[in-house]
C-alpha cells in the first residue's frame, strides 16, 4: 500500500476535503487521499450544479463506493462555478488522482478570508492520529 499524500500548499477540512485556491480566485476542493483511501473503490460521484449556492459544512453531493455512501460537504460559502465532469464517466480518478485529475468542484467564495479558517496540512495531519 502507498503512502497517503497530503500537499503543504492545499487547506483541508476536518471531513477529508481538500482546498486549493486558483489564479483567478476560485477555489477547487476535492476529497483527500485518507477520505479516497477509506472510501474504498469510487464508483460514483454526486456533484452539485454549477449555479448551485452552498454553504460551509453543508452537504452538496455524494461519492459512492463499493463499501458505502458518504456525503461531500462544501468546505466554504459560494457559488459552484465547475464541476468536474470527467468523474461522471471515471469515478476512479478520485482514487487514482485525488488532489489532480479527482478533482470534484470549484466556487466562487464569498468570502476569503474564510479560507484561512481551514486546517493546514500539519493540523490536518494531526488530526488524523
């Protein structure tokens, strides 16, 4: 088994998501390599639609797998601006790829100074025990 990754640049939340902020200030978040790694084989993935608002710890999606249902959670407030489409006909690039092809959303953040409140990866990792 390979060891899970966590990228020092990234933010993450206490529910395994991950935070990367953009160029052009949108925010893409996905699943950890501990979340993928738990989950187990990806089969499917539940998006919310661009256009979509959601709030911080609120529940947008679902990533299934061959052992369970778990819900995905929006680390921050905004607006869904892209999902990644790709995961509708290859669900395993969470798996393979988490933090690169596995991506699940990106949003516009209403605010970003809420981006600051996130873990860092050695809180991250810390909590993980």
């Amino acid at each position: 088994m390979s060891e899970l990754d966590y990228p020092e640049a990234l933010r993450y939340t206490a529910e395994h998501e991950w935070v990367r902020v953009g160029e052009d200030g949108h925010v893409r978040i996905g699943i950890t390599s501990y979340a993928q790694d738990a989950l187990g084989d990806v089969v499917y993935v539940d998006l919310p639609a661009v256009g979509d608002r959601v709030a911080a710890g609120e529940g947008c999606g679902e990533i299934e797998s061959t052992k369970s249902v778990s819900d995905l959670y929006s680390p921050l407030t905004g607006e869904i601006v892209t999902v990644n489409e790709a995961l509708e006909s290859s669900p395993q690039l969470v798996n393979n790829d988490p933090y690169g092809e596995g991506w699940m959303f990106e949003m516009k953040v209403d605010d970003v100074a809420d981006i600051e409140e996130l873990q860092d990866v050695d809180t991250y990792t810390e909590s993980l025990g």
